[in-house]
C-alpha cells in the first residue's frame, strides 16, 4: 500500500505524520517506506521498517546506522547512492546485490569491482582501474562486455568470444 493509499485509508493528511510516532509511525512506514520522510521522531526500529519496505527510503534516514545501510543496499544496491559512511562491507553488499551499484562506490577496492562483476558482466563500465583479471571475470560472465575493455588482450578477446560468438564484433585489433 502506498502513502497516498494509507492516507486515505485511515482519513489523514500527510502534514499530520510529522507528529506522529510509535505504533502509527512503523505503520506509515510498513505500507510506505517513503513515509518516513514524514515522521519526525525517527527511531532505529522505524528506520529499518522503512529501509525493509524499500530500501530507497534510506534517503530520509536522519542517523545512518551501519545495519540500516547494509539492509537498504541489501534491498536495493542503487541506494548505495545514499549512504554518507560507505564502509567496504557496505559496497560490497550493494555490488551483490546489483553489480551495476558499483557506479555509486566511492573508494572502488579490487575485490569490490570484482564482486561487482561476477554480479553483473557490464558492471564493467565502471570499474576505473581494469585489471586483466576483472575483465577476464567480465567476458567470462558476459561475452558482451569486451565492448568495456580498455586494454583488449588476445586471452581476453578468445575467453568473450568463447562465452558468446557475437561479441567478436567488439574485438578492436582482429587479426
């Protein structure tokens, strides 16, 4: 149920959230989690309740907990874009969740691109220092992926090739 659904439901204006807490406050944000932007006494509980719902609902978090970010990105891996404290363990459950959150990492470590892409082959477009070793993992998982590959190798063109015959058109020097 959305909030404009539970408003009307239970004949209450959205105005009127901000006063609540409590029971009518995990309620709003059991239906919603973009109603927590309107309960001003927020608690750790009602928080979670929110990020649980949906986990974009880590925007209106006023005091980040690192299990509230880890259950939000858990949910959703976009809303890594949220987060004000990225921890690697938080990164590295957003690009798990989906590879192409990697985009949002701030502080992008080897294993957090290689996790990313093992997630999601075109996750690849992100990754800022490409070693041969990720985009081997990117062509393995997706032959389509060469067409991100900086520094085509000939192992790496074979393994995209391998993994999908129609990724031979990325292949820059074909010889």
């Amino acid at each position: 149920m959305k909030l404009s659904e539970f408003l009307n439901r239970f004949n209450l204006k959205a105005e009127l959230i901000t006063t609540y807490s409590g029971y009518e406050a995990m309620k709003a944000v059991e239906a919603d989690g973009d109603a927590l932007q309107y309960v001003k006494d927020q608690t750790h509980d009602i928080c979670m309740k929110a990020v649980e719902a949906d986990g974009d609902a880590l925007r209106y978090v006023k005091d980040q907990t690192h299990d509230i970010c880890m259950k939000a990105v858990e949910r959703n891996g976009y809303t890594l874009r949220y987060v004000k404290d990225q921890t690697h363990d938080i990164c590295m459950k957003a690009v798990e969740a989906d590879g192409d959150a990697l985009q949002y990492v701030k502080d992008q470590t080897h294993d957090i691109c290689m996790k990313a892409v093992e997630a999601d082959g075109d996750a690849l477009r992100y990754v800022k220092d490409q070693t041969h070793d990720i985009c081997m993992k990117a062509v393995e998982r997706n032959g389509y992926t060469l067409r991100y590959v900086k520094d085509q190798t000939h192992d790496i063109c074979m393994k995209a090739v391998e993994a999908d015959g129609d990724a031979l058109q990325y292949v820059k020097d074909q010889t």
